[in-house]
C-alpha cells in the first residue's frame, strides 16, 4: 500500500486541482440529469387525431388480413378449384370475353 504513502505525499495544489475536476463533474452531471429528463407529450382528443386513429386502426387491420392470407395456406387445406371445361374446337374467345382483372392488392383505402 505504498500508493496511499504517494497520495499523502502530493503538492496541494494537485489537491485543489482535483477538487475542482470533480466538482465540475458533479455540476455538469446534475446539468445533465435535470436537463435529460423525458417529457410526456398530451393529446387531446380532436378531429384530427380521431381520423388519424381511424386511419391507423385501417392500415392494422389490412396489415392483419395481408398476414393470415400469407399464413393461411399452411394452417389449412384449401379445396381444389374447379378445373375450367375445355372449349369446343373451332370457337376463339372474342376479345370482349377477355376481361382484365382489375385488383389492387395490399392497397390501404380499399379500392
């Protein structure tokens, strides 16, 4: 334990010195601890706020539906579809037959 000797032994300004340091650490962490604390935010209800949970409440419960359809193949066995019945030969199919499938997947206002 010879350090203690060493410590014992040291100028008094050196002394000073760290007294100094360490209550300047003290002061900056307390600066610090004041200054970092959280702050709640209050928000009271409004139209926009209700439209916003409306809205968030829609995009959740596509998210959901977007999910179990992705999952749903595994957790059960779909009937196989009905096989289409084969045309008669010499009959084409008119281009007013061919319709195009119009679906928007995953979109968040439904359409």
């Amino acid at each position: 334990m010879h350090y203690l000797t060493a410590l014992s032994q040291m100028p008094r300004e050196v002394w000073i010195a760290a007294g100094v340091g360490a209550a300047v650490a003290f002061f900056v962490a307390f600066l610090l601890m004041v200054g970092g604390r959280r702050r709640y935010v209050v928000v009271r209800s409004s139209p926009a706020t209700e439209l916003f949970a409306y809205q968030m409440g829609r995009v959740a419960d596509a998210l959901e539906r977007v999910a179990f359809e992705r999952t749903a193949p595994a957790r059960e066995a779909r009937a196989p579809e009905p096989q289409p019945e084969p045309e008669p030969p010499g009959r084409a199919m008119r281009a007013s037959e061919v319709r195009p499938v119009h679906r928007v997947s995953m979109s968040m206002f439904g359409r």
